[in-house]
C-alpha cells in the first residue's frame, strides 16, 4: 500500500508539486495524466526519491518518510522496494539482453550468476523475448529494449513499479507491444504507477486515473468514472482535446 500526502517540490521558486496527494492499493494500477509540464515525471522522481520533496510525506507499507527527514538508510530502501521504467530504457549497452537482467538479481538480491541467468530467462520469456536473449541493446528494437527494461524492473520484485510514459519514445507500430506486457503485468496483480498519454490504455488497464494539472491532482477518480463522467472543467477539456486529436489522426 503507497500512500502520498501533501507532497511539496519545488527548484528554486519554480513551484512544480503543490501539495500532491493519493494512495495505490496493493495489486493496483494507478494511470497519471495531464499535460506537459504538469509535475507528472517530478512526481514519480519524488516518490522513488530520485528528487528529494521540498514537503510531505511518503509511505510504502510499513515505511515512512517525511521529506524533512530522509536518511540515507531510507534512500536505499526506497530504491529497493521501487522499480523504475523511464521513457528511454535505460539499458546497460555492453550486456546481453540476459546479463541486463540478471545483472540486477546479482548486485541487489546476491544471487549467484548461474542462478539469476536462470530467472533472467524465465522473465524474458514473460515478456515474449526468449530468443533475444543474447542481444546487445543495439541489436534490439525501441520495443524489445522497454521489454526487457519493464522485466529488469520486475525481477527485483519491487512494491512498486514506477512507469515514466514507457511509450512516448517508440515508433508508433511498437507501441502496442510494450502496451501488451504491461496489461499481462497488471493482470498479476503487481503494483504499478504509470504516467501515460495513451489514454485508451490507461481506461483498459488501470484501476484508478489521476489527472494532474500545474502541479495539482485535479481529479482522481475509477478508470471507468473518470472517463465516463469526468467531473472538472480543465478534465474535460483535456479529454476533449485528446478525443479530437485522435479523431484527426483516424
Ligand atoms: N531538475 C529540475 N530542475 C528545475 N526544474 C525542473 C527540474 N525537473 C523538472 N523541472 C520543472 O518542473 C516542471 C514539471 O516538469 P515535469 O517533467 O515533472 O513535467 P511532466 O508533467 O512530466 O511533463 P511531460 O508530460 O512533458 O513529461 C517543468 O516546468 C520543469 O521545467
Ligand atoms: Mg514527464
């Protein structure tokens, strides 16, 4: 169970968070909208502290940290209980498919190698990659590469999985197939926050929407409540303006 309250971020006067607030059940998936320069990738920094909150309070289960009391010993165990999927995959270019996700399980879980290789396996299996496994980065398409990114993140069995737009980076026919892995990852119950723009996605797959606008949650409401009945003006009027840019390119 995450739950934010009243979380703060600000750069220097640019006030980017202005008191930001939700919870994530266990098992949930959490879709975040809004437009461009809203706080949304701020915010998913904030929670895996990658950024630190100028204000608030973040709990992950049984943890809990106030922004103005973050030790060093809770800067580890927030990036271990947290995955991260970022736009651009961040992938290890000298290692395999493979070796970048057993990687993980050796550094972080202390497995031997023949046994991470083992679990790596399995995982790229799950997100339908078996037999590229002995591919470098370059030798794999944007959507293979955010394939085996979203297994990195799963095999260290986070309490959550943060999504940074995992598809905003990809030529559009990929798009589906990252799309795919991440709707059977959600079907097994894991935990996962995801900033999209793929709004249909985000009605499909998520349990909750969360619509952000200059640093505010606008509206929160069940994936089907907040499409059917978005109840804010600005909601409306950015559901409005994706309906029509679709319809466009229809
Ligand atoms: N490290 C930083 N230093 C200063 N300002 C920052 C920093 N990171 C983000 N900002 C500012 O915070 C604001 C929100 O940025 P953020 O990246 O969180 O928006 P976003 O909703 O993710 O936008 P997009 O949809 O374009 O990705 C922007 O005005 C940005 O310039
Ligand atoms: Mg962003």
């Amino acid at each position: 169970m995450i739950e934010i309250n009243n979380l703060h971020k600000h750069f220097k006067g640019n006030y980017v968070l202005k008191g930001v607030g939700f919870e994530v059940g266990k098992g949930e998936t959490v879709a975040i909208i809004g437009p461009s320069g809203s706080g949304k990738s701020t915010l998913l920094r904030c929670i895996n502290l990658l950024e630190t909150p100028s204000d608030g309070e973040i709990k992950l289960d049984e943890l809990t940290i106030h922004a103005h009391h973050i030790t060093k010993e809770m800067l580890l165990k927030v990036r271990r209980s947290t995955g991260m999927v970022f736009q651009n995959y961040n992938l290890f270019a000298n290692k395999t498919a493979i070796e970048n996700i057993a990687e993980a399980l050796i550094t972080v879980k202390k497995k031997t190698r023949s046994d991470a290789m083992a679990e790596a396996e399995v995982l790229l299996n799950k997100v339908g990659l078996q037999n590229r496994a002995k591919h470098y980065p370059s030798g794999l398409s944007g959507g293979e590469q955010q394939r085996v990114a979203i297994a990195r993140a799963l095999a260290l069995n986070p309490k959550v999985i943060l999504f940074d737009e995992p598809t905003s980076a990809l030529d559009p026919e990929l798009v589906q197939e990252v799309l795919q892995v991440i709707r059977k990852v959600a079907k097994e119950h894991v935990t996962m926050i995801i900033v999209t723009h793929e709004l249909e996605f985000a009605r499909d797959v998520a349990d909750k929407v969360i619509f952000m606008d200059d640093g505010r949650i606008i509206e929160q409401n069940s994936a089907v409540e907040f499409f059917k009945n978005p109840k804010e003006e600005r909601t409306k009027k950015f559901l409005e303006k994706f309906t029509q840019q679709s319809m466009y390119y229809i």
